[in-house]
C-alpha cells in the first residue's frame, strides 16, 4: 500500500529547506486571519513553523512544555495571548500592531 504524505509534511520540509520563506508566510497566515478569523487556519500554520524551529528548544527557551506549546497549537486549542506571543517569540518573531482603514464613523 502506498503511503502518501499530508499538505503539512510537505510545508514543514519546505520550510525547513527555505527558512527564508517564513517571514512572508507569517504575514500572509496574519493577514488572512484578520480578515477571516479563521483560528483553527492559523494555529494548524503556527504548529507547522513550531515543528520547524523545534517544538522541544522552543518549549525549553519559553518555560512551556512541549505538550503546552502543543496544545495551545492544536485544531482544539484556545491559547491565550501570552501564549501566543511567547510563542512566536521563541520563533524569533513578535506580533506588531497595523493600523487598518475602517469605514468613517460620522454619516
């Protein structure tokens, strides 16, 4: 029988191959997060770039265990902003405000 790998494979050994690619993904996995609120998207992105940086230096770094940074990634998961924000710290990243152009308040 033949063994097929998943999309999330392949993207984890790109990545791993072009770490160079992760800035500009970061910012799309954002952006489209932004506008859909898709979290189970991004989280299931995070947890692939988790696996690229090492899911055990990374919980080592931040104080979390593997099975916390796991969790908080999981399609399940809920993390809390602190959680995230370590996270993407350990990854070598920070999350950063952008002002976005809303619609004017006065009709």
């Amino acid at each position: 029988m033949r063994k097929f790998r998943t999309f999330r494979a392949v993207e984890e050994e790109y990545f791993r191959t072009h770490p160079e690619e992760i800035d500009n993904y970061l910012t799309l996995i954002f952006d489209e997060y932004a506008q859909e609120g898709d979290l189970a998207a991004l989280l299931a992105s995070l947890r692939v770039l988790s696996r690229v940086k090492g899911v055990t230096a990374m919980a080592e770094e931040i104080g979390m265990t593997r099975k916390g940074i796991q969790k908080a990634l999981s399609e399940q998961g809920n993390p809390k902003f602190e959680s995230i924000t370590v996270i993407l710290q350990a990854m070598g990243y920070r999350l950063a405000p952008q002002r976005i152009h809303v619609g004017s308040a006065s009709g």
